[in-house]
C-alpha cells in the first residue's frame, strides 16, 4: 500500500488516542519514522496528501519532543512542498537552532511569512533569513532599519537580496558608522551594477540612474575611507 494511503486511512483521533498515553521515547521515535515516511514519497505527493502529513506532523509536535525539532527543522526545511503548517510552526519557533534552517533555506515561507517573524522576533532570527537567497524588497527593509550590525552587515552582502531604494540609503548611512557594511554594500552592489539590482530593475529614467549613480559613488566613498589607516 502507498504511503500516503496508510497515511490517509489513520484518523487525528486514531493518531491522538495512540499517542495519548505514549511516553516520550516512544513520541520521538513515532516523529522520526513520520517524516522518514514524508521525505521518502514527497516528490510525488499532491497537497491534499500533504495536508495528510501537515495534520499527523501537529499531532506529534509539540514541547515533549523539543529536542529532536531541531533536526526535523534541517531534514524538512528544503522540501518544495513541506507541510505548510509545520514549516510556519518551526518557522516561528523561539529557539533559533529549530527556527533557523527554515528562515534559511524553506521555499514555502512567503514574503508576508518572513516579514512578519521579522517584526516580531529578534536578531538571531533575522541574522537566519539575511543569508537567505532571493529577499524580497519588503524584507530587506525591515531587516536593514531593525536589526543589528550583524544583520544589516549579512544583507549588504548578500548579493541576492533585493534591495529598495529605502535600503539602500539605510544601509549607506549605517555603512558611515560601520566599515563592513560600506565595503559588502560596495562589493556586492558595485559588480553588478545598484541601477540594475533590485528596486532599480526595470525603472531605467535618467533620475532613476542618476540616483544610482549618486548611491554607487557614496559606496565607493564610504569603503575608501574606511580603508585609510587611522
């Protein structure tokens, strides 16, 4: 029998009544083997299916089984189709080693997803989403104006991450305070062009590129004197 028909064929109320009583070895053992099972026929499971999963998955996680969130946060963060409840559960868990891999690396984390843990959690958890590829705009600009050096220091240099011209101009001015984000905004931006990353993609007006020119040249002036001896 397919997985996700034996899957399909157990009840919220069967899975309940069987770990109702189960102590917390058995509770572990019962997540490991369930997203063994998961990883094992998620390339051809459907939604409905996953959904099947994403309800077992809530039966089963919660503060008992906390050590081994971590290591199912690792093994499920990279799923294109990860049960979508679990992923936003782990996702907003408090514990950065467990919330972590899914700030990084999860496809099913929208950007609404994203910007609200940015708002509402702290700098180990913005630091996480920073090196994350592909941040959209409204993303960077809450990382770049709430978080710490660290993190606006990862968003300068991640060369993926798209960036506002609000960003932009925030990141400039923190890099007049910090050499390191002068000289990742300058490496990472410089190479590829500020006009032609980001916000400035597609909006090619002279005062657009003029715009981009003023924040290169501030870049560049920021890293250079950053770079004098003392």
């Amino acid at each position: 029998m397919p997985v996700w028909d034996s899957m399909s064929a157990l009840s919220l109320r069967d899975i309940e009544d069987t770990l109702r009583h189960a102590d917390a070895q058995t509770r572990h053992k019962t997540l490991r083997a369930v997203a063994d099972l998961f990883l094992s026929a998620a390339p051809s499971l459907d939604e409905p299916r996953v959904e099947v999963f994403d309800t077992v998955f809530a039966s089963l996680v919660d503060e008992r089984v906390r050590s081994e969130l971590p290591r199912l946060s690792q093994r499920i963060a990279p799923v294109a189709n990860a049960p979508p409840k679990l992923v936003k559960r782990l996702a907003h868990d408090d514990d950065i080693s467990v919330a972590g891999p899914m700030l990084i690396h999860s496809p099913r984390l929208s950007t609404d997803d994203l910007c609200e843990i940015a708002r509402t959690k702290g700098n180990a958890h913005m630091l996480a989403m920073s090196i994350r590829r592909d941040l959209a705009e409204p993303v960077t600009d809450i990382l770049v104006h709430d978080g710490d050096q660290a993190v606006a220091r990862s968003v300068a240099g991640n060369r993926s991450a798209r960036l506002s011209p609000k960003g932009i101009d925030s990141l400039i001015e923190r890099g007049q305070r910090d050499q390191l984000i002068g000289a990742a905004l300058f490496l990472t931006r410089d190479s590829t062009g500020v006009a032609e990353h980001g916000a400035f993609a597609g909006h090619g007006t002279c005062r657009r590129e003029r715009q981009g020119d003023r924040r290169r040249h501030a870049a560049r002036v920021i890293a250079s004197r950053q770079q004098r001896p003392p």
